[in-house]
C-alpha cells in the first residue's frame, strides 16, 4: 500500500519533538524497546515493538474551524478526534485530524477510500462514491470535468448543467461486445426503466411495444424515403400510415409557419385551421400571396377538377360554386373555353360550360339555370360580344316574364364591335340610327314535323317590321276571319274583312275608255300567267250614255269590250274581274280540314307544367301527319339505326292504319 504523504507528516513531527529531547540525554539517533540495537540510521527516532503502538493524545474536538480544546496549535499538530459534533462542512467525526494552520483537516482513511486497484469487503447499503452533504459529485480526467451527478439526482456526461435524469451531450451512448451474446443497446421503457436488449438487424430502430422493447425496419418514415411499408388496398387501411393514435390534429408546416392540417374529425385544410362552412370534409383558403384558393390541370384526357354525387338524396351538386362577392360580374361557376382549335359539330363544340343529362328519367337538363326576383334577371343567358343577346326564364324591366326573350344593341353582326366602321358614319353623320345597315335576327328556330307553335292565353303571338311583319313561306290557313285595321285619323281605326272565296281566285280592278264603240283591256302578263282565262268573271260598269257594252272575247292579249247594237259612243267604263289561279299545286291537307284538327292541335300545344291535361303526339310517317304516338318497334329500329327495316314497317304501317279522317 502506498503511503500518504500527509499522514506521515504529523507523526515525524511528534517523533521529531521526542528525538529532540532524547538528544540531549543520551544520542542524535534515539531506538526504543531496541535492547543492544542502534536506531536505525535513517531515522530520528526507532520504536521497535510486536505487540506495541504509538499513542497519538485523544481529544474532543467541536467542529473543524475552531481550534479549542487545543491551545494556539502549531501547523501540522496531530490529535485523535473522539467526538461527533457539528454540522455541515465544519462537523467532525471520530478519526485523525491535523491542524492547517487555519482548521482541523481529517487524515484520509485508506481503510474507507476507493482503491484505484479496487476493494473487497464493501456494503452496498453502507458504502458508496459520493458527497455527504448538498454538492454536486464530479469526476474529472486530465483535471476537466467529463460528468456530473447532481445534489438533485440528475446525472449529465460532457454537461455541467444536466436537466434530465440522463442527460448525454455531443455523442452516443453504446453498449457493445457482451460476451456470448453480441451488441447491446440500454433502452428506457414507457416507465424510465433501464433495460438491455440484444442488438438489432443493420437498419432497425429500438421501439416501445406491447410485449416490450422491439427492434423494427424503419418505423418511422424517412426523409429519402421508406420501402416495405403496408399500405393497405383499395378496400382496407394498411398497418403503416402517418398521423396520430390519439384525438389530436396533424399539422403540416414549412419554415416553420402552420400551411395545412388533418383534424382529429378526418377533415383535411389548407390554409386554414378549421372548416369555413359546417360540413366542409375539405377546404382550401386563399390569402393574398395566393388568390386561387385550388385550382385543377389535366394535360391529359380527363378533367381539370372532377366531381360525382354518388348516393343520397342531397339537392348539392357534383360541383358546387357561390360567389358572395361584391364585383358586379361575379359568379358562382364560370368556365371559359380559350382553345383556339374549331370544334367539328354541334356535338363536339367548345364551350365555357358544358352540362350532360343523358340518363333515363324526367326533369333532367344537361345545364339548369335559375334567376333572381329583380328585373332583368333570367335562369340562362347567351352573350354574343353584346351584339346579340337571348335569355331562358327572364324577368324583364317592364315587369313581364318570358320563356325566351332574344334582343340585341347592335346593328350589325359578324363585326367585333357590332357597328360598321367608323368611315361609314362619317360619310352619313346624319343618318337615322335606326335607318342604318344592321343584319341581327332575333329569333331563328328550325323545326321537324312542325316549325313551333305559339299558344297565349290570352293574346296569341305579335309581330312588327317594317318591310313586313310576317312572311309565311306556304299556305297560311285560319278558321277565323282576316282583318285589317285601317287608319282613319280617329281614335278607332276602320275594321276591315278579308274577302273569301270556295275557290282560289285572283282579282283585278281598273278604268278604260271606249272609243266608237270598241275598247280592249290590257291584261299584264303577271296577272296572265298565273290564271285560267276561261275562269274570268268581269263586271263592266259605263261612264256614261251607251246602249250596254258587252265582252266579245277574252285573250292572252286582252278582253275585247264592245257596245250592244253597233254602237258608236265613246265613254269612260269601270271594271273589275275574279279568275281561278292555277300556281296553286295543292289543297288544304286533309287533316287541317278536319273538324277535330283544333282539338288534336290543341294537345299539341301543351303546358310541360300542367299534369292534369294530356298531350297529344305529333309526328310525320313519312306519307302523313299522325296525332298518335309512334309505335314502339320504330323507335327500337331507329334507336338501333336500322333504317331499312324503319322503311319496310312505315310503308306496312301507314297501309293498314288509317288515323286521319278527311
């Protein structure tokens, strides 16, 4: 054992003292119980015993800063402390003290001291490394602290200041190379217990589960990526996912500032902390960095943003728009069609919006529209460039509600502006607006079997142009009166009847001058051309005294006119003639001309929103007109373009069953 330095001084000092004063009686080398030895040369002073010690005096002292019961104690004064007593840094125990020369300093006790070789004979609930009293223990190498346990119990490595049980800064904690069982890994459980589990496969994470600590293949998801991952299917969730087990939201940031979350409900937001409208299962909120709150691009064949109802009774649609703005061409859905590529029909035409109802079943649009309760509203509005401009379901200014109602600023289309060029006014700077070149229709509609009706309750349809108001391109037929309203500069106007007639006829008036008994009225060739010469009727009325005219003959060239009994006079006569038109190819359709043509038309003419009367099909055979529906197994063969087969059954058809009575 090594001997201490500071143990052996206060001794040598005492035998210093005996040596002194034995050096006066007897020698400078002084040997006790040495019978017929000398002392030993190295030393002052020799005690030789085997059963024998020194005596060191025994005092009680009270504390390490107070020098009493001893005198002015000299540096290194050696004494055996007797007592307990004190507290705190300055309390003593029995043992070896020596004084400093400022305060008692116990002798270390090698018997209690940890050995660098290591000691036996040790309790664990008796012995220990460690302080006493309110002080941090450090260990030190090279004189730097390299750990620290606390005087609050917490334990730091390569940290003055630990805040955790363990605290381990600027490395790793490893275990490794146990015998037999390879590498280890210390693990803390759910309850801070310390464990030591077997090392894991190359790759594997340490992870608290059910049955215990568990080495796992990336567990957690990986900045470059994970494989082997459980997905799951289209029809079941997978094992491995990234959210929370708890009823906590997952938020997604980035520089740190909040950009999306996942509540702990299943709605998903971004830009927003919560849903902007109860029910919303996702929301996208604008700011004003980004304005488009989402947007949708396909470069492909499908849809930029795609939505489908699939089930349930909602009156919500696959798409949903509402504008609550304040700009005065807001919407709720606009779409806009900017390819510059022509489409190749009617049924493949671009447009800002396109709507689709092809499924069996009523009251099904392909785009519904409706308006508002102010006027000059409507359910669906056509724009062309403000040039011309038609309306579905529109509340007009006036206070009147229509069907369709067409209208126009411009006077002439097919130019961007509708107007013609600014050169042609100039050239006319007084010309009347309305006098100007214009070439906008309001209303154009092709039919089938029946170019439209128009049915009013009260009113049935007006018309006003200025070169005509109506042009009717084949018969016009009416079971009522024409009349003509005329002018007579009085508050009512003179009512007038149209003449008619069981047979087609033309007439014809005017005024010729008989001259020594002879006169011949010339006929013009339209007048001519378009009648039998031997259907005129003429009334000849004279001017003056005659004995009676009368007509010789009637010719392409003219009607010979002569005066009864050879006459000579020559006056003035009027006439006038009816005469059958032959331009007229046809008569009235049969089914027309039938007493129950208005009752069926009628049907016709039917209100899709009355359910109490029924309406009346109409549809052409091709050989007549039908009020009846059109047999089934035509609408399969025409459904199936089997065109041949629609003749053949038309023809046998139309033979066997006559629907229309003359």
């Amino acid at each position: 054992m090594a001997t201490n330095p500071q143990f052996m001084k206060p001794i040598l000092t005492t035998l210093f003292t005996v040596l002194f004063l034995s050096s006066f009686l007897f020698s400078q080398n002084v040997a006790i119980n040495t019978t017929g030895v000398a002392a030993n040369a190295s030393s002052m002073l020799d005690v030789n015993a085997t059963d024998k010690g020194v005596l060191v005096p025994r005092i009680a002292l009270t504390a390490t800063n107070v020098a009493a019961p001893v005198v002015a104690p000299l540096t290194s004064l050696l004494v055996f402390n007797t007592a307990t007593a004190g507290a705190g840094a300055t309390a003593v125990a029995p043992g070896y003290y020596w004084w400093d020369g400022a305060q008692w300093v116990r002798l270390f006790n090698t018997g209690n001291a940890w050995q660098t070789s290591g000691n036996y004979g040790t309790n664990p609930a008796v012995n220990f490394a460690g302080t006493v009293d309110a002080q941090d223990f450090v260990i030190r190498t090279n004189n730097t602290e390299k750990m620290r346990i606390t005087s609050g119990g917490n334990a730091g490595i390569g940290i003055a200041i630990p805040l955790e049980r363990l605290h381990v800064s600027g490395g790793n904690v490893r275990i490794s190379n146990l015998a037999g069982v390879g590498n280890r890994m210390v693990y803390a459980d759910v309850n801070g217990t310390l464990a030591i589990v077997a090392a894991g496969a190359n790759g594997q994470v340490l992870t608290q589960t059910a049955g215990g600590p568990a080495w796992q293949t990336n567990p957690g998801w990986l900045i470059t990526g994970n494989a082997g991952t459980n997905g799951g299917t289209t029809v079941a969730a997978g094992v491995n996912f990234i959210g929370t087990t708890d009823n906590q939201n997952l938020d997604f940031r980035t520089n740190n500032i909040y950009r999306g979350r996942v509540s702990n409900l299943g709605e998903f937001f971004i830009g927003s902390l919560n849903t902007v409208i109860t029910g919303d299962l996702m929301n996208a909120v604008s700011n004003v960095t980004f304005p488009w709150a989402a947007n949708g691009y396909s470069a492909f064949d499908g849809s930029g943003v795609y939505g489908q109802v699939t089930a349930g009774t909602t009156i919500f649609a696959g798409v949903q728009g509402e504008y609550n703005g304040t700009n005065a061409s807001g919407a709720g859905v606009r779409g806009l069609s900017v390819n510059g590529t022509a489409g190749t029909g009617f049924n493949a035409a671009h447009s800002g919006v396109s709507g689709n109802a092809t499924t069996n079943g009523a009251y099904k649009f392909g785009v519904f529209g409706s308006g508002g309760t102010t006027t000059r509203s409507g359910g669906v509005f056509g724009y062309d460039y403000g040039i011309a401009m038609g309306a579905l379901g529109y509340y007009a200014f006036s206070g009147l509600d229509y069907g369709v109602y067409g209208f126009g600023q411009a006077y002439f289309t097919g130019l961007g502006t509708g107007m013609l060029p600014s050169e042609f006014y100039k050239l006319y700077p007084d010309m009347d607006p309305l006098s100007k070149p214009n070439n906008n229709i309001g209303l154009g509609i092709y039919g089938g079997v029946m170019g439209g009706w128009v049915k009013g309750m009260v009113y049935g349809t007006a018309f006003s142009g200025d070169r005509f108001a109506t042009y009717t391109d084949g018969k016009s037929v009416t079971n009522d009166l024409i009349i003509s309203l005329i002018d007579n500069n009085t508050e009512s106007r003179t009512i007038a009847y149209a003449p008619v007639s069981l047979t087609a006829d033309i007439q014809q008036k005017g005024k010729t001058k008989l001259e020594n008994g002879t006169a011949i009225i010339r006929l013009s060739a339209d007048l001519t051309n378009v009648i039998d010469l031997n259907s005129i009727v003429i009334n000849i009325t004279p001017m003056g005294q005659s004995n009676g005219l009368y007509v010789e003959k009637i010719t392409k060239e003219g009607i010979v006119v002569k005066e009864n009994n050879g006459g000579n006079a020559t006056i003035d006569f009027c006439w006038s003639l009816s005469a059958t038109r032959t331009d007229i190819k046809s008569e009235v359709s049969p089914e027309i001309a039938n007493d129950n043509f208005d009752q069926k038309l009628e049907g016709v003419m039917f209100n899709e929103n009355n359910n109490i009367d029924q309406p009346t099909a109409l549809w052409w055979d091709g050989e007549k007109i039908r009020f009846d529906p059109i047999p089934e197994e035509m609408l399969m063969l025409i459904r199936g373009n089997n065109i041949s087969e629609y003749n053949k059954i038309v023809k046998q058809y139309t033979r066997n069953k006559e629907v229309i009575k003359k």
